[in-house]
C-alpha cells in the first residue's frame, strides 16, 4: 500500500446530501483509515450562502469561493451535491480537467452529460463515480457495472422515484385523492416544493436514463426516455387495480431488445404477486434480468440525507483505495456499443382502459370492432353500470404495439356511444 496518508477532499454542497456526507466523515474517521489506509481530511465546503447557520461545522472549512478548491493541489477528491446543471457541470469538468477525482449524486447532470464527464474522467486518469445519482443509497451503478458484468442484461425496470411510489401507496392503501397524498408526502419531505420532477415521471427519467445506459453499454439520455406522471391516476383507477388483482406502480422501464433500446417512465398496473409490488411508501427497487444471473432485486432507500450519504461515500472510499494502489480511473465510461434507441410506437405494451360509454345494446360489440381493425386484441372485460344510460368499461388488452393501441384510442373517441376514455395505463 501507497504512504499516502491523508488524503483531502472538498465538498461543493451542504445541504440534505452534503451534510449527511460531512457527519458520515466524522463518524467513520477512525475506521476509513483501516478501511483504506488512509484518513480523509474535509479541507473545504463550498456553499452559496456563507450566513446560513451550518449547526456541527467548523466554520473555517466553508467558503463560496470555487478559486480555492480548484486552484488547492492538496484537494485530490471533489464531492459535488449541489445539484442542478450549472455550475455543477463547469466545475465537475474543471475539477476532472485539474486531475482530480469526482463523485457526484447528481443524476441531472449524469443523465444529461455523462459522456463528456466520463470522457473527461478518462483522459486525465482519474475516477469519476456517481453511485448515488440513481437510487440514493440503493447500490445499483457498481453492481450492473462490476458484478453483473458477465450478464447480457436485457431488462431493467424499477420504482426509482420516492415521492411517486409514497403517493401511490396511500391512494392504493387508505384511499387518499392524489392531492391529498402529495400534500402528505410534501409535509414529510419526500415532495420538493416545487414536484413537478417527481409526479410528472421526469426525476426516474433521468434514472433510468443513466441505468439503461450502463446496463445496455450505449449512451442514453434523459431526451431518449418517454415519460408519463402520475397526475391522472384517480380512485377508480386503483379500485380496478384491486379487481385485476394487481397494483399500480410509476415505473422506469428499460429493455434492450433486437430493434433497439425501450426506454420509459409512467404508471403500469403490475401483478401484486411480483416482487416489485409490495415496495411500499417511499422506498424504491430496480429489478434486474441478466442472461447469466436471472433475476436479481436491489431495494432500499432512494433518497434521504444517511443513505445517499452512504452511496456517496461508499465512492470516496473506492476513489481513495484507488489513489493507494495507483488505480485510478480504472472503471469508466462502459458505453462501448452504439444501438438505436427504439421509437415509442413500435414498443409493445398491454393497456388497461378504463371508458365511459352509453349503455344501449350494439355498444360493447362497435367498440371490439374497432380493437379488432387495429389489431388490439381483448384479454378481460369488466362492466358496470354506472347511471342508467351509463356504463363503465374496464378493458385489458394483449400485448400490442403502441401505435395501433394510438389508432384505436383515435377512432374509439370518434363513436357517438364512447362518451369519456378516462384512463389509459399500461400493464406489465
Ligand atoms: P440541497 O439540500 O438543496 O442542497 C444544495 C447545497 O448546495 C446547499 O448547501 C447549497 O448552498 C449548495 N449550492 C447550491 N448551488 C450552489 C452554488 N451555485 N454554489 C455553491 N453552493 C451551492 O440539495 P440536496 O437534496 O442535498 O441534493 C444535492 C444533490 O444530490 C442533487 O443533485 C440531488 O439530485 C442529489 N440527490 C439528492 C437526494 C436527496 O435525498 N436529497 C438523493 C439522491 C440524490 P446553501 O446551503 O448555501 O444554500
Ligand atoms: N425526489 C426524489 C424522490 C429523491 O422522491 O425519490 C431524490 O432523487
């Protein structure tokens, strides 16, 4: 082992994340050392605002001056958890480009940017490690890049966004309205203030994004991914959830077929039976299939100031046995095929279709001709009637491609009998 003994670190950030991984510094002080040989040493945190009140922080370690990390030779690793684009991007490239080492939970700007920061990483010989961008502290980067890499993975799927799955479990288990159930979540803290990111499927679009990426070994980014929230999903949706005997779940989906890669985000009916549904409240999962290994689940805690601490620092820790054994940069960017990514409509689904239509006789045999002519086949039919010239359908189709379900939807809207098509969700 190399003598370095103290190796030096800057934290940009020190909010939520930042001051999980500053107390997790001082926790595990003695023990880094016997764990990689070296102490760490937080020599500077960069932060915005120099007046906020930082309770446990030795006040001369802060500054919102970048100059004096950058320009510090002593400083080997930078722990960016600012979040946003800019300037994280600036100063990660900058940082990397000055041969330092980088960790970052920034998925923003991993799903965005990935290439040119792995790309940067890899010219100086330097690590570049973003463990905590997907699932907070759920491993799922290293296990698909390190210990599944014998597998040809050809399908990733997982709850990777906390607010969403806590929503959906109180509207599925106590029957809260989904604005009650985001009030809630807000009021715990799992919401942001603003949520748009979380309910409307973009935060596990960015996820999945950098999963797929890694998973597939070609470059995919948050623009490739479609993505539907779950804003629309009502009770009566989940009360036919219930009657199909399954749950209702946001999930980003990712698989590599031989067209292309399939990348989503949005809400899918899924079999209470399979391991993904009895993920509960703000926890997350990713569900993995590997040609080799078969099935494998990853499930924990997606968010969350000590468990993205733990991801995040479970990167210092490899970066600095790295430095000791004169590794660095060892494991970069593994994007080494360059497959097309499949447009939305060829991709296959089943639907769950849930209308309003007159109740009068001729009704459910016009709208089975119009699946018919699209190539829509029916698998379950439920009806009830909702008010006397009134009946709700609840249909679940075969597998079709999404453009032909697209085609149906078109001309089903155009029958004078098909007064509302409420809900469209997609079954896995
Ligand atoms: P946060 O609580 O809002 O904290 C952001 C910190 O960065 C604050 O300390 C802020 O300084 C500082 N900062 C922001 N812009 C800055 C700038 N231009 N210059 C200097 N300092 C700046 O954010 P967070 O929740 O910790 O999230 C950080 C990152 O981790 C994000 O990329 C997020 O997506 C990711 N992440 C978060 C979680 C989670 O559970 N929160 C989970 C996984 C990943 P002030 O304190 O002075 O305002
Ligand atoms: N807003 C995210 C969630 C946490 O609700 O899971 C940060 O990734």
């Amino acid at each position: 082992m190399k003598n370095e003994k103290v190796v030096k670190a800057a934290l940009l950030g020190l909010g939520t994340v930042g001051s999980g991984v500053y107390k997790l510094t001082c926790r595990q002080a003695d023990e880094m050392e016997r764990k990689t040989g070296a102490k760490l040493e937080i020599k500077k945190i960069l932060v915005h605002n120099m007046q906020k009140k930082r309770e446990g922080v030795d006040p001369s370690l802060l500054t919102d001056c970048w100059d004096e990390i950058i320009q510090d030779e002593e400083i080997q690793i930078v722990i960016e958890v600012m979040g946003g684009i800019e300037p994280a991007r600036t100063r990660i490239l900058e940082a990397l480009n000055a041969g330092k080492h980088v960790i970052t939970a920034n998925k923003d700007l991993v799903a965005e940017y990935g290439r040119e920061l792995l790309d940067a990483a890899e010219k100086h010989g330097v690590d570049f490690l973003f463990e905590a961008a997907v699932a907070g502290g759920i491993p799922i980067i290293r296990p698909l890049k390190q210990c599944l890499a014998a597998n040809e993975i050809d399908e990733v799927i997982g709850i990777v966004n906390g607010t969403t799955n806590y929503i959906l479990t109180k509207m599925f288990e106590e029957g809260m309205d989904f604005e009650e159930a985001l009030a809630k979540a807000t009021e715990l803290g799992y919401a942001e203030a603003d949520p748009t990111a979380d309910i409307e499927g973009l935060d596990a679009g960015r996820k999945v994004a950098i999963m797929a990426s890694i998973a597939f070994h070609s470059r995919v980014t948050f623009s490739d991914v479609y993505t539907e929230g779950i804003t629309k999903i009502s009770a009566r949706d989940i009360f036919y959830a219930k009657e199909f005997g399954n749950v209702i779940k946001l999930l980003g989906t990712a698989h590599n077929t031989e067209e292309g890669i399939e990348v989503a985000v949005y809400p899918m009916m899924i079999a209470q039976e399979h391991p993904l549904a009895s993920v509960r409240d703000s926890f997350n999962a990713v569900f993995v299939h590997g040609d080799a290994v078969d099935d494998v689940m990853f499930y924990g805690r997606g968010a969350g100031e000590f468990p993205t601490a733990s991801a995040v620092m479970g990167d210092v820790i490899d970066v600095i046995r790295d430095i000791q054994y004169h590794c660095t940069g060892r494991i970069s960017c593994t994007c080494y095929r360059n497959t097309p990514i499949k447009s939305m409509d060829e991709v296959r689904n089943k639907f769950f279709l849930r209308m309003q239509v007159e109740n009068k006789p001729g009704v459910l045999a016009a709208i089975a001709s119009v699946f018919g002519e699209h190539k829509v086949s029916i698998s379950k039919v439920i009806q009830k009637i909702v008010a006397e010239d009134t009946a709700e359908l609840a249909i679940v189709t075969d597998t079709v491609k999404e453009y032909h379900m697209k085609d149906a939807l078109e001309h089903l809207k155009k029958l004078d009998t098909v007064w509302d098509i409420c809900s469209v969700i997609r079954e896995y």
